[in-house]
C-alpha cells in the first residue's frame, strides 16, 4: 500500500514484515505544462534533471547525477537523462537506485533533488512526483507529489536517513532555485 506523503512527513522504510528494506528506488516523474498561447495550447519541453546527493556527518562526500551515473562506491546509481519528462502522472522519467545494503556505514543521509537544467521555472511543470519503490519486489512505498508551480527552477524532494539499524524517508518539497545540485547546495544544508 502506497503512502501518499505530505510535506516534512517521514515514513520508516522497514518491510511490512518487519524485515529491513535492501534496495530502493527513487523515481522522479513530470510533465510540460501546457501554456495558452495566441494560436491554443501547447507545451515546451522541459529537462528536469534528479540526483542524489550522499552526506555524512552533514559534509557532501559523493553526488550521483547524469555525469556521474555511479556512486563512487557503488551502491547509488542514476538511470540516466531524461531530457524531456512525460510520464508525470505515473511512470518515472529518471530514476536513481540505492543499494541499502552497500552504503557505507559513514554515510548517514542521502539527499534527492530535482532542477531544471534548462532554468525553466516549475511553473511550466505538472505531474510532479518523487516516490520510492521497493527494488526487490516493484511496490510503491511512498509517494510525494509536488502541488503547484512556481517561478523557482529546483526542489529538494526528499531525503533517505539512517534511523537506528534502518532507514527513514522524510518528503521534503522545497523550492530552491538553482540549474544544478552545486547550485542547491546552500537550500539542502539546513534540511540535514
């Protein structure tokens, strides 16, 4: 069962079971917006561009991103560039893995985000969502869908803790602005 989640809500990511989840995936999805025009409707391309950024101890130590598809220690891969969404309303348009399992032990958060390569503003995005999937099985877990546009060009969407022996999602849903995550890097600091 998924979990729709609101903003600064946080989820366990243990199994129903009580097992401990593996592998894990984030998934980013979009749409263009149309936008009215003289002669109807109509859309303009938009590349929203995902990655992970791995903290421990609130210090960035890697990043995974479309040019750098691999965590340097294997364990975060991205699935590469979607240079124009359109899934939005379900499929996901890029895609990172984590293996739980492989992220050494020293990192403690893993934080995604999602900015307009292009610097289009999300005013010209609909169907935004981040969700997480259980890798091992294809389950939905959670789900955080963006509502709204507006003259920013990123988010932070999301971040994945260590809580205890497991790990926590925790939506986050902040508007930053900024072309790549070196640029977010001032609006994720506070959310570690």
């Amino acid at each position: 069962m998924t979990v729709n989640m609101t903003k600064g809500q946080a989820i366990s990511l243990q199994k129903s079971d009580g097992g401990t989840l593996t592998a894990v995936r984030m998934g980013l999805g979009w749409q263009a917006a149309p936008r009215r025009g003289l002669f109807g409707s109509r859309t303009r391309e938009v590349d929203l561009d995902a990655s992970a950024v791995l903290f421990a101890d609130k210090q960035p130590v890697d990043v995974v991103f479309f040019r750098h598809l691999v965590s340097d220690d294997g364990s975060v891969k991205h699935t590469g560039d979607n240079l124009v969404g359109g899934a939005g309303s379900g499929g996901d348009d890029e895609a990172i893995l984590v293996d739980l399992q492989r992220v050494p032990v020293h990192i403690d958060q893993i934080v995604f985000t999602v900015n307009s390569f292009t610097g289009q503003t999300f005013q010209e995005v609909q169907n935004a969502f981040c969700r997480i999937v259980d890798e091992t099985n294809g389950q939905e877990l959670a789900r955080y869908t963006l509502d709204g546009g507006g003259q920013y060009t990123a988010q932070i969407m999301a971040k994945v803790h260590r809580a205890g022996a497991g790990w926590q999602m925790t939506a986050l849903g902040n508007p930053a602005n900024g072309r790549t995550f070196q640029d977010l890097m001032p609006a994720i600091l506070p959310h570690l």
